[in-house]
C-alpha cells in the first residue's frame, strides 16, 4: 500500500535530490520497478496462456469457477461487514454488556486460524444452529403457532450447501477483524464531535449515526478495500469444502490431467491479477480521500 504522508515527501525529497544530481539515475530510481516486473510476469503468463494449448486448456477450465469466487466473496464481504459494524459499535458501547459480548466475539475469532474456522462453523456450528431452530420450531408448533414452527421444525442439516456454509464461515471470521477497523475509526475521531452533538439535542444514537459514524466510514475506507482484498486471497480455503472456486477447480484439472505446472501456474495468475486490479482501486481511493483531506 502506500506510505504515509511523511515518508512519502521524504522518498520524494532524496529522488528530486538523485535527480538534480544524476538525472538518468535519479529518473531510474523513480521508476517501480516492481510494478514493471508484475506486469512483465502478467504479460508472459497472458502470452504463455494464449500460445500454449495446454496452458489454454487449463485456463479455460479454471476459469469456470471464477463467478463461484467472486459471488462467495462479495457475499461474505457484505455480511461481513455488517457483523463488523455491529460488533464495532459494541466495542465502543457504554454497555458492559454489549462491549463485554463483542470482545469475546472478536477474541476468540482472531484467536484461531481461518482454515480451523471455516471446517469448525461450516461442519459443527451450522448444524448446531439447525438443530436449535428445530427445537424453536417445535416449541412454536406446541403453543399453537405452527405457521411458523412448522417451516422452521422442517429445516434439514442436508438442504445447507457448502457453498452457503463457506459463505458464512467467512463473513463470521471476517466480521471479527472489520469489528476491530470500525473501533478504530470510530475511536479516531475526536470526543469535541460527540459532546457538541450531544449539546444540540441529539440522543447518542443519533450523534453516532449521523456525525461519528459517516466520517469513521470514510477514514477508514481504503483499510476495509485492503480487507476485501485479503477476503478474495482467503476465499481460496473454501475450497477444502469441495466449495468449485477457481482453487477446487484448478486441484480438479491437475488431479485428472497431472498438469501441475498448468494448473496452478494459471490459478496464481488469476489471483494474482484479481488482486492487483483490486489494490489499484484501493490505492486509488487512498490517493483521492488523502488529497480531499488536504483541500
């Protein structure tokens, strides 16, 4: 990502200076050579892909799962930050109760690996939660409300997909770290802005809802896009739920054809340019909320 506003003028300063010294070294040192090596490495891929009938053959048949990547990905990112946004303003709560509920849920997720995660909800929790629905729905039959309990007692462990499971094992997961980046934000911004709120008749919801909360959502942008960018990497582990992404699609060809090399060289460029694409929006919007900052 990029750097902070002080050492940027400062890498700035030493390349103007190289500059003036030795202008084809200063312009040398200018150049992100990183970014040229990605897109020259992009660009062999592409050429490999296109002129290579068993690379094109392994892209072809990756790619089928790509809409299953990007679909479980926003997905997931949408419940997530929900969950994240609830369990933020928890953290901030003057309720010990609510504050006390979303620190357990925010340390006990941060506390166990995504893979353990995912097997854990998708295989033990989901079904636990069927089976207490279940229960409801037979309490509600009981009291003479079986048009709810009825649909509810009927709900089967089997009828779940994976894809569904996988999709709320990470908005669970994720839901834990977008908790700890909406406190920040919410912690950034100063008290002066809740007293004076507060101090022209507005509740404490309202002042959050409509002072705190806007200009935290703002500050803290360009950190949920560095998120989102991290869930479409992790969303290669649903793939252990036979979930058909791109990741059990590419293990699918090399497991039938013993192309390895086909395989998941194509499958790491895909990433790797979904990726890419996605940190230059980020950087991007950094860039743009940075120089409106400043005017």
């Amino acid at each position: 990502m990029s750097l902070d506003p002080i050492s940027e003028s400062a890498e700035r300063g030493s390349i103007s200076l190289a500059t003036r010294r030795d202008p084809i070294s200063g312009r040398l040192s200018g150049i992100p050579w990183w970014l040229v090596a990605i897109i020259f490495i992009a660009i062999w891929a592409g050429y490999t892909i296109y002129t290579r009938e068993n690379f094109r053959d392994a892209f072809e048949f990756i790619l089928i799962g790509i809409s299953i990547t990007i679909s479980t990905t926003l997905y997931a990112y949408a419940i997530a930050i929900v969950i994240g946004l609830v369990a933020g303003l928890g953290r901030v709560s003057r309720n010990v109760f609510l504050r006390n509920i979303s620190r357990l849920y925010v340390e006990l997720i941060r506390g166990v690996p995504i893979l353990v995660l995912i097997f854990y909800i998708a295989l033990v929790a989901v079904p636990d939660s069927l089976h207490l629905f279940n229960a409801l729905g037979r309490w509600l039959t009981s009291i003479g409300l079986g048009f709810l309990g009825d649909p509810i007692s009927r709900l089967d462990n089997q009828a779940i997909s994976l894809n569904f499971r996988a999709i709320i094992a990470l908005s669970v997961t994720y839901g834990a770290f977008l908790a700890e980046i909406f406190r920040a934000g919410i912690q950034s911004i100063g008290r002066g802005q809740m007293e004076a709120a507060r101090s022209l008749g507005m509740s404490y919801g309202q002042a959050m809802r409509h002072v705190i909360l806007p200009q935290a959502i703002r500050n803290v942008l360009p950190a949920l896009g560095n998120d989102f960018v991290a869930m479409v990497k992790d969303s290669s582990l649903v793939s252990v739920l036979a979930v058909r992404d791109i990741t059990q699609v590419a293990r699918l060809y090399a497991g039938r054809t013993f192309r390895f090399r086909e395989a998941y060289t194509t499958l790491a460029v895909l990433y790797l340019l979904m990726t890419l694409v996605l940190s230059f929006f980020v950087q991007l919007l950094e860039r743009r909320l940075h120089g409106s900052s400043r005017k």
